[in-house]
C-alpha cells in the first residue's frame, strides 16, 4: 500500500513511513491538486489531504483520497489506520528512510564510518538508505515509537 501526502501532513508522513508504508510527500511549492491526483493514479497511491480542493476527488473512485480531519499528528494516524483498515500484521516498522521514502537494506561495516564508534561498538545491527545513504540502528527512540504507536492505537 502507498500514499501521497500533501504539505499540510508532513508528521504524518513520517508516521506513515514508520510504519513501513511508501508515503510521497509534497511540498506546499509543488502541490497542484491536479498533479497530486494524477501522481497518485499513476503510482496506485492514496491520496492524504487537508486540502478541500483534493477531497473533493473523494466521490470519485479514483485515485483514493482520505481527507485528514484533525490537526494533531497523533489522532490523524488513528484516523489513517482505521479509514484504511490498516493491520498490524501489515506494519514492517522501521523499513524505509524517514527523509526519502526507500526501503532500507543492511548496512556493510564501510557504510558506518559516519557514525561514532561508541555506537558502531554497542549496536549489533545497521540499516542504511541505498538512496540518501542515512544509516539507522536500533536505539531507544525504536521502544519509544512502539510504545508510542500501541498509545496511539489503543486510543481508539
């Protein structure tokens, strides 16, 4: 499953990506409605707008659009998750790059020469982007995340 994100949405985006879910986002200077819904036809995404204009595409069957009620990241999530009956079983938390959206892949002991020894010494394993070249491991914001997405989920 995929979507697109307008620029109203960029904290759910990453939200999104954290779940392990190709999530575009678009900034507010390249957000042409129009766009937006071909872009998302053409790449079998769903469309995630504050935008009037864009959820006016909701009567249409195509492409999908949820429009996003709340302000608040946290209660736009559990809307997502629920408007799209997301599962659990379909999370592949911490799978793609938070900034550019790709799948990561293992890290090799060359690719960590940007990251402090100390980590490299107490962590066992690395993700890297193949894109951007961030690389990730599991630290505590990973426990942080889960508890924080059960809260989310739970809220319901």
């Amino acid at each position: 499953m995929k979507f697109i994100a307008d620029s109203m949405l960029g904290k759910l985006c990453k939200w999104i990506r954290i779940l392990g879910f190709s999530c575009k986002f678009v900034e507010s200077h390249e957000r042409d409605p129009e766009m937006m819904k071909l872009e998302a036809i053409n790449e079998k995404r769903i469309i995630l707008t504050r935008d009037t204009r864009l959820s006016a595409a909701r009567r249409n069957l195509l492409p999908r659009v949820v429009f996003v009620r709340n302000q608040n990241w946290r209660k736009q999530l559990a809307q997502v998750i629920k408007e799209i009956n997301l599962s659990r079983s379909q999370f592949r938390l911490f799978s793609r790059c938070l900034i550019c959206d790709s799948l990561l892949i293992n890290a090799d002991e060359k690719d960590l020469t940007v990251v402090k020894k100390e980590i490299v010494k107490r962590e066992k394993a690395f993700s890297k982007c193949p894109l951007c070249g961030r690389i990730y491991w599991r630290a505590s914001h990973i426990e942080n995340s889960r508890k924080l997405l059960d809260k989310i989920l739970n809220e319901e």
